[in-house]
C-alpha cells in the first residue's frame, strides 16, 4: 500500500518509510499535516527545515519582519542574497527549494488578538518560535482555547526549554508554568546552535504528535543547558488557579498579555 505517493516521493522519504514507526501510514499522515510556524528566526529555521524534510504536508509561516545581516548567524533559512527580503518570503523559498511538495502558506503580519484565531485555525500542531513574550502568551492563550495542540521552543542565551500544551482533560497549559509574562528584559545574546537545537527538537514532537504517538512532553518540560551539555526533563502539573486552564480563569478571550 504506497497511499498514492509518487516514486520521487518513495525514494525520497525512504528513511522514513523503513521505520516502523512512520511507514506509508505514518507518511500519510505528514503529508496530510497541518502544521503553522509561528516565527522565522533562528528556532524556527531548524523547525520548518525539519518539517518540510518530513513530508509535512501543509505548512504555514508567521512573521511580520525582514531579513537583517544580524540574522544570519542563526537564522539558516535565510541567504546573503535574502537581506531586506521578507522573512516568510525567504522561509517560504528555502523550504520549497528543499520540497516542493510542501504546500506553504506565508502570513506576514506580527500576531495579535484581532487577527490570531483567522491565522491559526484550522492547523493540526503550532510551533511557537517566537521571540518575545507578548507574541509567547497570545499564541498560548488562542492555542489553548482553540484546542490546538502546541509546541513551545525558548532560547536565552545558553538555555533552552521546550514544552507541549496539549489542550486535553487534566493537561496544564502554558500558563500553568508562567502565569503571566516576566517584565520586559533587554535583549540576551544567543548562539545559533542552541536555536538550532531547541527547534530539532521542536520539529521532532510535532512529527511524533502527526504519527499521532502524543508526548511525552505534555507533563514535562525539557531544559537544554548548552554549556554543561545537559538536557532535564521536569514533570508538571496542572495548576488550579492558573489563570487560563485552572477553575476560575481570568483570561477567556484574546488579549494583548504583555500586561
Ligand atoms: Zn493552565
């Protein structure tokens, strides 16, 4: 049973294929995947190469800047020859260079209470690899009360963290672990590969939840200290008075979180 796939597409995700795990069965299911990208930057640059080398059959892009030369040193999706591009224009290429049969649809647009459900509706998974809070607590919030299932990937400096909020029975969401947004802190320095890494990882609990394996993840967080090469997984729990998910939430509609 091959589902329909071309041959270029068998030979293509070979490796894939020869998985238990995957097989043509699993294939089908990236390739009828709906996955949105919520960030062109450095963690979302491993993410959506991953994704789209997969198979993943639909993939959106949200990003509202351009491409700066300071980008470049981690940001892998983007080219010399992209600067002053629109990001999701220059994602939206490297992804199709890479596979085009990829379905990409590109948002260029910062994300806000107005506009956020119109975006990302209709998606299976959302990998948040953005860069900043308010866009962090506004993805979460719609993901959740929308009954997305989300991927969370952070990078400061050194640290990463990676979690999942899957909207079920029982499960805490991202606000059982931030309650609200921290005070505005300046801008931190970043090595590519530490985003690089947080968004492999991303990539890999979205492809696990496609196969419809779940995560391990929705309980747990994972912390990545790249200077002491370690890795720790921390279980969590739901909150009951966390505002978004607990027994009498605050937050029930979309607003602007950095509050
Ligand atoms: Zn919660």
């Amino acid at each position: 049973m091959s589902f329909d796939f071309s041959e270029e597409e068998s030979v293509r995700y070979s490796r894939n294929l020869i998985l238990a795990e995957v097989g043509w069965p699993g294939q089908q299911r990236f390739r009828s995947g709906r996955v949105a990208v919520v960030g062109a930057g450095g963690i979302g640059s491993a993410a959506l190469f991953y994704i789209a080398a997969a198979g993943v059959g639909h993939i959106g892009i949200v990003d509202g800047d351009s491409v700066e030369l300071s980008n470049l040193q981690r940001q892998i999706l983007h080219r010399l020859d992209d600067l002053g591009r629109r990001k999701v224009e220059s994602a939206r290429d490297a992804i199709m260079a890479l596979n085009p049969h990829c379905q990409v649809k590109t948002y260029d647009t910062r994300l806000h209470p107005a506009n956020i459900r119109e975006v990302l509706r209709g998606y299976d998974i959302v990998l948040d690899a953005s860069d900043n809070f308010e866009t962090r607590f506004l993805v979460a919030d719609c993901c959740w009360l929308e009954k997305i299932p989300l991927v969370s990937a952070a990078v400061a400096a050194f640290q990463g963290l990676l979690l999942v909020a899957d909207p079920g029975p029982g499960n805490p969401c991202y606000r059982c672990l931030m309650p609200k947004p921290p005070p505005p802190s300046r801008q931190e320095g970043i090595l590519g590969a530490v985003a690089g890494v947080m968004g492999c990882l991303q990539a890999m609990e979205a492809l696990k939840l496609l196969l419809g394996r779940g995560s391990d993840l929705v309980r747990r967080i994972l912390t990545y200290d790249a200077l002491k090469s370690r890795f720790h997984s921390i279980k969590r729990a739901q909150m009951p008075n966390c505002p978004l998910c607990g027994e009498n939430p605050s937050v029930t509609g979309l607003v602007n979180s950095a509050r």
